[in-house]
C-alpha cells in the first residue's frame, strides 16, 4: 500500500471488506494472480470509461461502459454467485450492524 493509505477493514472470513460500515464482497482468493490482475486492470478501464461518458453526456457509451464494470465485477467475484462453497448466503451491501457479523463489527469500532 501506497504510503498513508491503510488496508480497508476485513471480515474474519475475509469475504467482505466494511466501508462505513457496509459490507461489500471481496474478490475471489482462489483467482490465479494474472487473472485477477487482468480483470482489475479491466474494471479500471472501465470506470474510467464511465465517467467520460458521465462527462460526454453519451448514453449509449455509459451503458457500454457499465457492462464491462459488471462483468470485470462478476469475473472477479464481486458479483453475481458467491464464490464460498459452504452454503453461506451473501450480504454483500447489507450493514454489518444488522448481519452475523454484529458483535465482531461492535468491538472494532468500539477499538477504534
């Protein structure tokens, strides 16, 4: 990490990161270092895509480019079906106040 800037909070299982508070899916760990390199290097690409178009007014190229952002997405694990195999359902965007991970949540934040 680049100097200043601190790892985000991780969940024990490392299936989520907290972002003020919100859970948000990780990656896929099992994914070979090229691919995900590739499919980081894609998703990139692709917000950047998005926002030229935010900027350019262009529909049909902000559709576009939100197509790629979700596929590099669900290539990476982000999205679509889970990547764990033990039957855990996915909170991806719920509050960790309001999931299974509540108490662990409340005593980082209490150590914070």
């Amino acid at each position: 990490m680049a100097a200043g800037i601190t790892a985000p909070l991780t969940t024990p299982d490392a299936r989520y990161i907290v972002v003020r508070g919100r859970l948000w899916r990780r990656s896929n760990p099992s994914l070979a270092p090229h691919v995900r390199q590739a499919l980081v290097d894609e998703l990139m690409s692709a917000r950047r895509a998005v926002q030229v178009a935010l900027r350019s007014d262009d529909e049909s190229s902000l559709r576009q480019a939100r197509a790629r952002v979700d596929a590099a997405k669900l290539g990476l694990g982000e999205r679509g079906p889970v990547w764990w195999t033990d039957g855990t359902p996915d909170l991806n965007r719920h509050m960790a106040r309001n999931t299974g991970y509540a108490e662990w949540y409340a005593r980082v934040e209490k150590d914070q």
